[in-house]
C-alpha cells in the first residue's frame, strides 16, 4: 500500500541537497559510494534526496564532527540497515561514543578555562599595569576569587 506522505514529501536535486546540507555534491557522492547515504533514489539518472536522506547526513555530519571515524559510521548505518535485530549493537556503538565525547569535552572544557584565564590574566596586567610575566600563582589565586571558578593547571 502507498503511503500518502511519501507522495508529497519534499524531494532535493544534489545540488539542493548539497546548499542544505554544506556539503559539495561530489562528498555527496562519496558517501553514497562508501556506503555511508543509503536509500538515495534516482529519476532517471540524477538522484533524489528526501528529507529522510538530508536527516542521515546530519547525522553522519554529528558522529564526524565529534570524532567518530567514517569506518565506525559505515558501521553504524550498516547495522542500520540490517533491522530491529541489531539495535542493541548499535546502541553500544553510540554509549561508546557518548563516552568518548564526553571525554573530549571535559577536556576541551579544561582547555578553555585555562584560556579564560590567560584571557583575564592579560586583561588585568593592561588594566592595572602589570607586567606581562608577573607571579602567576597569586594571579590564578586572586583569578579563582574574582571568578569563583576553581580551576588548576
């Protein structure tokens, strides 16, 4: 039976889906060559992206951007495509990488504060005269008063 949505859900030339989605055609292409963009369907000889594939490449674009490396997002949709059958495999592969960008943003976090300080430090040494190298350790205590913010490096 046809399902009515899908006769009236909106379709996307590449190039359409490319603008929407900040990628070039041709990374467009090698996603669907990779195995990576399933379910791109053709008119003719172009290919027709649904609103369904612009929602797979954000998600590629998500597990890329925070670090999963494309052989684990093949595998990733790869279990995708096999069915109910695997969702609990998929689900450790996404803890394991909730894990691990969990990880990664405590330690950017620490990164940044340690920037923050560096920010204020040279903030407070032109405001107040201070040489630029002065006694660092009573600049990140009286940093940690002012702020409030409990940090160490």
């Amino acid at each position: 039976m046809n399902n009515p949505d899908k006769a009236h859900q909106a379709v996307y030339t590449i190039a359409q889906a490319a603008r929407k989605t900040g990628y070039d055609a041709e990374t467009l292409r090698y996603y669907e060559r990779e195995g990576l963009l399933r379910g791109i369907a053709r008119k003719g000889a172009r290919r027709v992206y649904t609103e369904e594939n612009l929602r797979a490449i954000s998600l590629i674009t998500c597990l890329k951007k925070t670090g999963m490396p494309l052989k684990a997002i093949k595998e990733y949709v790869a279990l995708t495509a096999r069915g109910e059958k695997t969702v609990a495999k998929r689900l450790d592969l996404m803890r394991r990488h909730s894990r691990e960008v969990a990880r990664q943003l405590a330690e950017v976090t620490s990164f940044k504060e340690r920037i923050d300080f560096k920010v204020w430090y040279y903030e407070t040494a032109q405001r107040e005269g201070l040489p630029a190298v002065a006694d660092v350790d009573a600049l990140l205590a009286r940093y940690r008063r002012e702020t409030g913010r409990n940090v160490s490096f």
